[in-house]
C-alpha cells in the first residue's frame, strides 16, 4: 500500500492542488465518423499536464464503429442523430460543469501542456473571457506554414475576423458565461459556423492570443469541410446576420458590407466557371442589392 501511494504520490499531489471536487474545464469533442483520429485526440486530452478536467465526446451519429469505441472509454459520452457539428458542440456545451469551456476537433490533437497553459493565463488575467493559441499545421502528413493570412492577433480582433476565420475551435479557451453573452453555435451553418461565433464574440469580448503552438491541426483527409470550396456561401450567411447585430458601429458595419460585397464577386466568379448559372446569379444581384 505505501509502495503504491509513493510511486503515485506525484499525481495524487496534482489532484489534490486542483481541488477537483468539480471540474474546472470541460473539454468538449464533437465527431462524426473519425474513429482513427479520434482515438487519437481523446489520448492527447487524457495525457494533460492539467488534470482537473471532465471530457465530453459527442458522437454526431457516426456509423463507424465510434459508439462501441465510447462505451469502453473512461470519457462522458453523448450519442445523438447526425445534426452537425454545431449541434454536437452545443449538446457538450449544455451539460458541462466546468467554470472553463474548450474543444477539440476530432481530427486536431494537443500538445501536453495546452491546458496548463491556458488555466494559467486565464488565472492570471482574471477580466479575459477568452484565449487561444498558436498552431502546428499538418496536411496530408506533412508539416506545412501557415500563410500570412492567417496569422493571429490579440485584442480586439473583429476586423481580423471578417476575411475568415482565424480562430481554431481546438485551441480556443472560455469561461463558460461566454456563451450566455453570445449565444451558442448556429446550428443553421453546415460549415463556418466557427467564423459565425468568433465574429459575434469578438464584438463583445477581447481575444487574447497566447503564441505557442500547443494543438496540431490536420488537413487533407477525407471529409474535412474546411477543404471545400465554396465556404464563402456560408460566410456571407453569416455576416447577413450580422448586420442585424446591435452591436455594430457604423464604421464596422462598413467593413462587414464591404466583406459581403467582395465574397459575393468570388462565389458569382466561381459559380459561373462551374456552369451554375443560377447561383451565379443570385450572387450577382447579391452585389446589386447589399
């Protein structure tokens, strides 16, 4: 017994430091048939430096083999009718206990400190609502740089924003009350409904950019939305929205039209070059009428 208790004595330690009688963070996982990968997300959650956390999986109804997977893993599982991710997101959201919310795509991994890192920042600024932080890009198993286009920023980042979306869901980091600010997903969004959030919180709240590159992202597999073209469809969804929003001044809205304006010339450009005049033309009276 005391052999035990000594070579376990370092994470008792940590546990018993973290006061984990609720978890402080709840770490959020919205997939749909990516078992392979996500196994491999769910290992770099298990294998934090931080350990007062709650995982939540919500299984987007994956027909893979995903269900059986959770049954026999050590994580809160939500199994629901495929609904999107937004809807996945939500579901985790609604029944997490911690006073911080964060994701993980489940095709995205963390380096082993990125929670520490986080709680550390958070405690350390307590008026911040929100942080993130820098990324290791991987397509196709190759390391690759990320353009200057998506480089980050700290502060009050809405105009970054506007051209896409600059924010990853795996590496940002929330107390929970954001939410109730801004409201939850869009689950009317297919895709993009990450740059449909960050545009309506970062008209609210600062975004704080820690630069270390503590999350992998992966790229050009199967099944990635973000690899498709035409996204700027959903992106001019969103900021039609987001004229509505109260909150915009007159020199933001500004930016926002000038945004839809020059999404709505790519789209009618590149629906016309793939024969679909239709949608050609709703983005050419688009450009009309805004």
């Amino acid at each position: 017994m005391f052999i035990l208790v000594d070579l376990h004595r370092s994470t008792i330690s940590k546990i018993l430091e973290s006061k984990v009688l609720e978890p402080e963070v709840s770490v959020i996982i919205p997939t749909y048939n990516r078992l392979d990968f996500l196994k491999e997300a769910v290992k770099s959650v298990q294998e934090q430096s931080y350990l007062n956390f709650e995982l939540i999986v919500v299984d987007d109804g994956s027909t893979d083999g995903t269900s059986e997977f959770l049954k026999n893993a050590t994580v809160k599982s939500i199994i629901q009718e495929n609904r999107g991710v937004s809807a996945a997101r939500n579901a985790g959201i609604r029944v997490a206990k911690g006073e911080y919310i964060t994701f993980l795509d489940s095709d995205d991994s963390w380096q082993k400190d990125k929670l520490q890192r986080q709680v550390e920042f958070m405690e350390t600024y307590p008026v911040a609502m929100v942080c993130y932080t820098d990324e290791i890009w991987i397509r196709k198993g190759v390391r690759v740089n990320p353009k200057k286009k998506h480089g980050k920023h700290s502060g009050w980042i809405f105009d970054k924003c506007l051209p896409l979306c600059i924010v990853s869901p795996s590496s940002v980091f929330m107390k929970k009350e954001f939410f109730e600010e801004t409201g939850l997903f869009d689950e009317s969004l297919p895709a993009c409904e990450d740059y449909d959030l960050w545009l309506r919180a970062s008209l609210q709240f600062e975004f704080h950019f820690i630069p270390e590159k503590l999350i992998v992202k992966r790229g050009g597999h199967p099944g990635q939305l973000s690899a498709n073209w035409g996204l700027d469809v959903y992106r001019v969804q969103a900021l039609q929205k987001l004229l509505t929003n109260p909150k915009l001044t007159v020199k933001l809205r500004k930016q926002v039209v000038a945004q839809i304006l020059e999404k709505c010339r790519i789209l009618e450009q590149g629906f016309r070059k793939r024969g679909k005049d239709v949608e050609a033309d709703n983005y050419r009276n688009l450009l009309v009428t805004t």
